[in-house]
C-alpha cells in the first residue's frame, strides 16, 4: 500500500484567469481543429462527442451533431440492420461502439464488410480499462483494422495510457467515476479526479503522438473549457445532452437517465445484473429540454467566450493560454432557488 500525497484536482476546484487578448469578438474564434492520428487518418470539426449511452449516443443525435461538426458514439445496442443504413450515409460525425465479447466483434465484422472504409472511426469501451484482457483486445482489433481511427478506455493514468497507444489506439478515453449517472466511486472506492487524470494523461498521449478524450464530469459549459483548457483533444458529454428530443425524451415527462451498468441498462439489454457483480450506475428521472441544438449553443458559446477571455483566437491554442487557479468556491448559488 502507498499513498499518493500530491493534491489532485477536480473541475470544481480551479478556474482559469483572463489574460490580455486581441479579440474583440467570439465570433473569430475558430473551435474546429484539424487532427491526425497513428493510425494516418485525420479528422476535422469540433472535438466534443455525445457519449455512448441510451438517451444520448443516438442515432438522431448523430444528425443533428453532424450539423455542428461535432461527433456521437452511438450506443453498442443498435441492430445490425440500422448501424447497416445509418453508416451508409458517410456521415463524418458516426462512432461505432462495442465491447470485448466475441458477440461485439462479428457484429462490427459484419457491419464493417458491409459499409466500412479506412476512415471508420470506432471506440471499444469498457467500464475497466486496466485488464490485460482489454489490451490484447484492443492490440488484436488493430491488427485486424489496421486503419480505423481507434477509440478505447477506460483509464485515469499516463502508464495505461501509454500502454494503450502503445497497442494501436488513436485516442484514450480518460475516466473512472466522474460522470452523473455512474456509482463506479460509491460501489468500489477507485477513480481518479479528473481534472488531474486528464492533465496527466492527455502529457503522456501528446508524448507517443496520441490524443485523449476527457470522458466524464463535465455538468456545465464551464467544466468543458477546463477539460480542453487541462490539455484534452476530445471532451465526451453524457448527462448534459440528457433529456433532449434527439435522445428521445418526450415533454410529457417519465425521461430516465442511467449509467450504463446501472440496474436499468442491465435489465434492459442483459436480462438483468449478473451474479457475480453489483451495479454500478443510478437512474434518475428529468425534464424534457427540447432540441439539443439550443445546449449546443450554449456550450459552443461557453468555449468561445472562454478563448476570448485568455486570447486563444483557435481551440486548439486555449491550453497553451491557461493558467489554472485552485478555488475554495466558484459559483455563487445564493439564488440558485430562484432560477427558471
């Protein structure tokens, strides 16, 4: 046993102090970035990507995220019929996503033989990304796609990190337990904040030429500048695009939001929660928020405004303008109550 006693941070405990800027609009500011991979694709827009999750990694979502040049990385649970149509469409916004079963690979074996090309983008996700199982997973998913643009995780530390490029990934999902809906903390005592696991991976990413996307923890546009401000080339939002129509909630009400190992998901895909393990996501009930395009100006906004305020004219340059500042308080919730 050891302890780290370094402090850590979360998004809560800092903010970003202004600097001298020569923007007088946040309308010149550019938040598309042109990135290349290991693996020799490229890809450009603007780096936040609508997570996995039901309710949020839909195939509606995708259109409607394509308009922003945004990415979504649809739900694994999709028939092979309706990720067969929707890929067909080349859109440059659609992640496909499965797990490590033999079942996740023949269906995207199949879907791939249908509509794959050497720009595919893919994410393998798991809850555990510090299996050595999950890195030979991933070493031979590589070695059967040796093009697509790789997505996996999930991890918090630079030595996973590394060892994940290291096995053919583009890009390292970043997070263990931060997200809303996920009890990963509660259930098993580990996790990582996640200011600091992003400023630390995203240092040992940019050292092997990879990239990194910050997965989790993100509640207001506020956390999203800070994950790009700490060195994050992709931000995954999931309880912020909760509740819109695109995810298929409705204004009559009864929109559930669950983690993906929560009682629910497990119910509804598994046929209930194994055994051998206990749930580590909750479900919760919220408001119906309307189309997700309204968010999206909201939080593309928040960014822009946030360069302007350190005078990075393009995203990409935001975390080189940083100069983070540790906080007791950030907001002032005095008439939170009062809020409509």
């Amino acid at each position: 046993m050891r302890i780290i006693e370094d402090v850590k941070l979360d998004y809560k405990d800092v903010l970003i102090t202004p600097k001298r800027s020569n923007l007088s609009s946040r309308s010149e500011v550019n938040l598309e970035r042109i990135f290349t991979f290991r693996s020799g694709n490229s890809w450009k827009g603007v780096p936040i990507i609508a997570a996995n999750m039901d309710g949020i990694g839909t195939l509606e979502m995708d259109l409607e995220f394509a308009k922003h040049n945004c990415m979504v990385a649809l739900t694994k649970h999709y028939g092979e019929p309706e990720l067969n149509s929707h890929f067909a469409r080349r859109l440059d916004s659609s992640i496909y996503s499965l797990g490590t079963s033999g079942e996740d690979l023949k269906k995207f074996d199949e879907v791939y033989n249908i509509v794959g090309n050497r720009n595919m983008r893919v994410c393998i996700d798991v809850a555990n990304g510090y299996t050595q199982a999950f890195v030979n997973f991933v070493r031979h998913f590589r070695d059967r796609y040796p093009y697509v643009v790789l997505m996996a995780g999930n991890v918090v530390t630079p030595e996973m990190t590394e060892e994940l490029i290291l096995a053919g990934v583009d890009i390292v999902k970043v997070g263990i337990g931060p997200g809303s809906v996920c009890t990963t903390r509660k259930k098993t005592g580990v996790g990582y904040p996640q200011l600091s696991a992003v400023i630390e991976c995203a240092d040992a990413a940019h050292g092997l030429k990879g990239h990194i996307i910050a997965d989790g923890g993100c509640s207001v546009p506020g956390d999203v500048v800070k994950a790009f401000a700490a060195g994050a080339d992709f931000v995954m939002l999931g309880g912020m695009l909760a509740g819109h129509k695109e995810g298929g909630a409705s204004p009559l009400g009864g929109n559930k939001f669950y983690g993906m190992s929560s009682d629910t998901a497990m119910d509804l895909h598994n046929g209930g929660v194994a055994n051998y393990r206990a749930s580590e996501g909750k479900t919760v009930e919220i408001p119906y928020r309307g189309e997700v395009k309204l968010t999206m100006q909201d939080i593309l906004g928040g960014l822009r405004s946030a360069c302007t305020y350190v005078g990075a004219s393009e995203l990409k340059e935001l975390s080189k303008r940083t100069t983070f500042v540790r906080v007791t308080q950030q907001l002032n919730n005095s008439l939170s109550a009062y809020e409509v």
